[in-house]
C-alpha cells in the first residue's frame, strides 16, 4: 500500500460504532421491537400470479423517458442507477432503447431466417430454438449513446441514471449464435453477417463474423424468464460487450455476407464526428468506464459521520480489475474493494467506507480492466474526441458534496 492510499483510509475509515451511530441508528426506546407491530395481529395479503415491488417503492421506475417529437417509441427510457445495488437490473427497469416502437409480435408467427453465403439456408421458428443448446451469461448491456449529456459545456442538472442509466446488466439464455451458423454451413470466404429486427425501424447491423462465432447468442430468456418485448421478444441477438445498437432486437434475419452492408444504422447513426473532423464507424467494444451511484447527485447527506460509497464499473473488453475512488477531486485515490461476482463484460459493483468530515468534497471514481485500460478525466476524454460526438463517452463523472450535504454533478 502506498503512502497516500494510507492516508486516505485512515482519513476515510472510522471508528464503525460512533459512525453509524451518527448516521441515523438509535438506542432502542420503549415502541421499537419487540413491541408487537400491527402486521403481527392479522393474517397477511394471499399470494399473486406475478409479483410487483413493493408499494413503498413505487417511485423507483425508468426515468428521462423522451421519444422523437410526434411519436411514442423512438426514443429511450432509463435505468434508474442511483436506487439499485448489486449489479442486476430487475428486467422492468431494464433501459430500453427503441428506433420506431416496441411491436407486437406473437412467438408462434415469428420466424428467424439464416441466408446468404451458406449451404442451406433455414428457416427457425422460436419453438425450433427453444429446442437448442443453451448457455447463460451475465453481461451488461449499454447503449453507445450512455452519458452523452457529458459531452455538453456545463455539467447536466441530473441524477446518474438520467445520465449513465443506458447501462443495465442481465443474466441473457439463449443459443450461441456459432451453433445455428454452423448448421447452415457458412461459407468460409464469408466475413460479415447482417443481422435485421422485425420492427418499423427494420434495425439492421453488419456483425462480424469474428464476433459472430465466438460469445454471440441469440437471446430468449432474460433473468430466467422469456425477454421482455421493451427487450426483443421473443428474439434477440446479443453481443457481449458491443455497442447496444448491435444487440438487434426481435431478430428475423441474419445474411451472411463478405463485406458490411452499410445500413442506415452503421452510416447516418452509430457514426461519430471527432474534434479533428473526421469520423469514426464500427466503434463496437464499449470502453472501460465506471460512475459512483450512492452518493449521487440530487442526494444530501444527512450528517459527517461513517457513509458507503457505492457504484458500478464494467468494461466491454473485458473483467474490472480495479477501481480507484476520489474523494479530493482526484489529488488522492484509493483502490475500492471489488464486490464479487467480479464477470467480463458484466457490471462490477464496488463499495467503499467513507467517513466524512463535513467539509465540502468531490467524489470520482476511476476504472482499470484487465486489458491494462484506464478510465479517462472527463477533460482529457472531450479533448480527444471534441464535442460534435455524442456516443462512447466514457470519461470519469465527478460528483461535488457540499457542506450541508447536497449532491450535485460537477466537472472537477
Ligand atoms: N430491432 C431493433 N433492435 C434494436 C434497437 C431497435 O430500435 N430496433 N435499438 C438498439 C439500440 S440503439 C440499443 S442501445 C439496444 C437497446 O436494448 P434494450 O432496449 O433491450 O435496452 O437495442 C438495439 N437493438
Ligand atoms: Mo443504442
């Protein structure tokens, strides 16, 4: 351990009894437990077909839900990061990014075709892929568009979800892509695969076939149950650690192709103008990054005494080895434990005692993945990249306390 990293535990770690004690846990009195609560005297509710969170909790929902002026579903919605622990998203706060709307589409209607450069081509209905092999892996999903609010001159006036929440992690079930490849019998000269969804923005992708044979599946289950249709019912691809647009949902078609097609989707969009002018296209990996999620902005804390840092770090290329947190504005780090399961590809959540004097303070956290790559200052990130871009932002969110305990986003 270094020098610095003692100082900062030792500033920052303190005394567990006093601290919690500051932080809002009361002796016991004469009307806290074992009093007899009402819910003790009467029998309780009976039992549901599909479960719901918890009435309390209702106000734990997606969030920044905008779509294209005149429509209802283009447009996004929010996983809210800053109420959430762990690493998975429950799958009714997954993000959802959708072109033209969710649509409707009944599984024993829906077909997946699998033509171009092969032997056979094959059509599957889902009962078909349902009878497959199946693999399951816990891995995040992010849109290229998370945090582009940073980009902006002034810090955004929003909670980490409103900026970081086109991140959300599932465990994802279904066929590894390879397998239905290899029963159509690619052609070996065949480099690329377009892949289309079945919704009004016909989503079309041009993947390739490197990614294609080695961790791609073609998802059915999300969390244990069948994909929720925000997600891709009752198909999607999904591709460990890439840009979310390519993770085409409601999957119908895949082409086997020897050059990328090209699509709208790869072309107009998913292409980004760099401060020198020119642009960059298949951006597909998404950049190690990490956000502290508790405390966060729009949050006060209630008083000095013992707090938990908390938040997420995840890397498309692939396992958080390390994350470093600030809470001098980045003159001092030290390393936060990693919370296991630590994954590739998936969010990692760390925690870190924090004890907090009561003087002003500026929180950041700085990912490190096992390829060696570091999180960027947000300055040096938009120093690189301009600010005509708006996907893979990855640069490191700083979050200011103020003495009275308020919150708020910064740039420091
Ligand atoms: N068919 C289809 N697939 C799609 C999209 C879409 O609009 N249509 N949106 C893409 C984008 S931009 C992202 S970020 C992810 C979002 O997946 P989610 O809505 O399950 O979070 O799906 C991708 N796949
Ligand atoms: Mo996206």
């Amino acid at each position: 351990m270094n020098e610095s990293k003692r100082r900062f535990l030792r500033r920052s770690v303190g005394v567990l009894a006093s601290g919690l004690a500051a932080g809002g846990v009361r002796s016991a009195g004469a009307v806290e437990p074992p009093e007899i609560p009402p819910s003790m005297k009467i029998p309780g509710a009976g039992m549901g077909e599909y479960g719901s969170p918890a009435k309390y909790e209702s106000k734990v929902t997606r969030t920044l839900i905008r779509s294209q002026p005149g429509t209802t579903g283009s447009g996004a919605s929010r996983t809210p990061l800053e109420s959430l622990e762990g690493t998975i998203t429950p799958s009714g706060l997954h993000f959802e990014r959708h072109h033209s709307g969710v649509p409707d589409i009944d599984p024993a209607q829906h077909r997946l075709l699998v033509h171009g450069m092969v032997k056979r081509p094959l059509v599957f209905g889902v009962d078909a892929l349902l009878r497959y092999p199946m693999v399951s892996r816990i891995h995040f999903l992010e849109c290229s568009g998370n945090s582009q609010l940073l980009y902006q001159p002034t810090p955004p006036n929003v909670t980490a979800g409103q900026t970081h929440g086109l991140v959300s992690c599932s465990e994802w079930t279904g066929v590894p892509l390879r397998v239905l490849l290899e029963e159509a019998g690619v052609d070996r000269s065949a480099r690329w695969i377009l892949a289309e969804g079945a919704d009004a923005a016909a989503m079309s992708r041009s993947i390739p076939m490197a990614k294609a044979m080695d961790d791609a599946i073609l998802a059915l289950f999300q969390n244990g149950e069948r994909l929720r249709p925000e997600n891709g019912y009752p198909v999607r691809l999904f591709l460990p650690g890439w840009e979310g647009n390519m993770s085409v949902k409601w999957l119908r078609r895949l082409k086997v192709v020897s050059a990328p097609v090209m699509t709208k989707d790869e072309t107009s969009r998913y292409t980004d103008l760099q401060g020198d002018g020119k642009s960059l296209m298949f951006t597909y990996p998404m950049e190690v990054k990490s956000v502290i999620t508790r405390p966060s902005h729009g949050m006060t804390l209630p008083g000095p005494g013992l707090h938990q840092i908390s938040g997420i770090a995840w890397s498309g290329n692939g396992t958080i080895k390390k994350v470093d947190v600030s809470t001098d504005g980045g003159r001092t780090w030290a390393a936060a434990p990693l919370v296991a399961p630590v994954l590739p590809r998936a969010l990692t959540r760390f925690r870190l005692p924090w004890r907090w004097d009561g003087a002003a303070a500026v929180l950041k956290s700085r990912a490190t993945d096992d390829t060696g790559a570091v999180q960027p200052e947000r300055d040096r990130f938009v120093a690189e990249h301009g600010n005509n871009a708006i996907f893979h932002f990855n640069g490191i969110q700083a979050w200011s306390v103020a003495a009275g305990g308020e919150v708020k986003h910064v740039y420091a």
